[in-house]
C-alpha cells in the first residue's frame, strides 16, 4: 500500500470524526450558549436604561408633586378662612360704623369737649352711592374746624384716631392766633386753630339700632342740626 493511498483515507477519517452528531450537537450548544450570552447582554443594558430613566421621571414626578403641594398650602382651610374673614368684617361693621348722623354728630362733640377744645364747624359731604367702596356702606367727608390750645388740639387728634367709631383723617392744617394780654403785662393766651379733614362711612341700619332708638328717643323729639352744614 502506497503513501499517498493512505493520507486520503486519514484526511477522510478526521473530517468524519469532527462532523459526529456529538461534535455537531456540542458545536449548536456552544453557539447557542454565546447567543443566549449576547442576548443576556443587550437584555440587562436595555433594563438599566430603561430602570435609570424610569428614576428620573419618577424624581420629576415628585419635584412637581412636591411644587404643586407649596402652591395649594395658601388655598388648605380657604372656606374656613372666608367664613372668618367675614364674621371678622361684619363685627368691625356693626361696632365701629354709625347708621346715622346723630352718632357721629355726638361722638365728635364728645370727643372736644372731654379734650376741652371748640367745634367751631363741621361740614359734612356724602358720597354717590356708585363711588363708594362697598354697596353697603356710604362715604362721609367732613371738613371741621376746632380752636383751643396746641396740646389739647393734639390730644383731640390722637383720640379721634383711637375713637371707637371709625374715622380716618385726611388732612391736618394749623394756624396760630394770639390773643389776650395788655399793658399791665398780663400774660398772654395763645389760640391755635385746626382745621381738620375725616372720612367715615355710614352703614345699614340694624334691627338691633332700630329698636335702641324707638326705646331711646323721646315722643315728640325731632332730629336738629342746628350749626352743621350737610351737603350731598
């Protein structure tokens, strides 16, 4: 037997060995074990990706969340706070608002006379109803005029402005008149004269101020504002 029959034949023994079914099966299982292995790959990279942008809209979320919670913090307890608000203005109403001139008219004299200064004028203007801040109410500006000392007139401002009955002053002009003494060198006195601008407002009529001024008026007493001037 030659060489060269011999080599051909091993060759053809070799390749029949390799392409057994169990190199071929043990070959499918490698390839399919490295795809499973790249699949694996490609699998956990797309989960990461997907678990880091899932945080990061989960954070966004919450960032919101977290700002339109701050934002309704004003609004929590608003019905509560309304209900407040108005029981709180309609007692400032009824307490430190008049119904009517007479009130007002005595508060101020009150106020001079314990203060020990004159209301020498008082001139009262009201408002149209269309200009006046609420439909309830109506505006009253008076323009007064007072003479007495410098500390007393001070006194009277500071009260009008602590009085019970709500005033606002506008305007506050001062002007000095010397007055008494002669040649036996009695001593002087000294009138300062004020005139003052105030607003108040005049509201409803409660069924409460109806029944206090039938049981208060006397019968057959009329209204009198003899030294006022009212316009309208």
């Amino acid at each position: 037997m030659s060489t060269s029959t011999v080599t051909p034949s091993l060759n053809s023994r070799r390749v029949a060995d390799a392409l057994s079914p169990v190199n071929l099966h043990i070959a499918g299982v490698m390839v399919l074990l490295a795809l499973n292995i790249y699949l694996a790959v490609h699998l956990f990279l797309a989960w990461n990706k997907l678990r880091q942008s899932g945080s990061e809209a989960l954070s966004q979320q919450q960032v919101a969340l977290k700002t339109a919670d701050i934002a309704a913090q004003p609004l929590r307890g608003l019905d509560d706070k309304l209900t407040t608000a108005r029981a709180e203005a309609d007692k400032f109403t009824e307490q430190r608002l008049s119904y009517a001139w007479s009130p007002v008219l005595a508060e101020l004299g009150t106020l001079a006379k314990k203060q020990n200064v004159r209301l020498t004028r008082v001139q009262y203007t009201e408002t149209a109803p269309e200009d006046s801040p609420d439909p309830d109410l109506v505006e009253i500006r008076m323009d007064m005029t007072l003479s007495g000392d410098y500390r007393p007139l001070m006194q009277f401002l500071n009260s009008v402005e602590r009085d019970k009955t709500f005033f606002v002053i506008g305007a506050v002009t001062f002007t000095g008149q010397a007055g008494g003494g002669n040649n036996n060198n009695a001593p002087a006195t000294s009138v300062v004269n004020l005139r003052l601008r105030v607003t108040t407002y005049l509201r409803r009529p409660l069924p409460s101020d109806v029944k206090q001024e039938a049981s208060t008026k006397p019968e057959g007493s009329t209204r009198q504002e003899a030294g006022h001037e009212v316009r309208r």
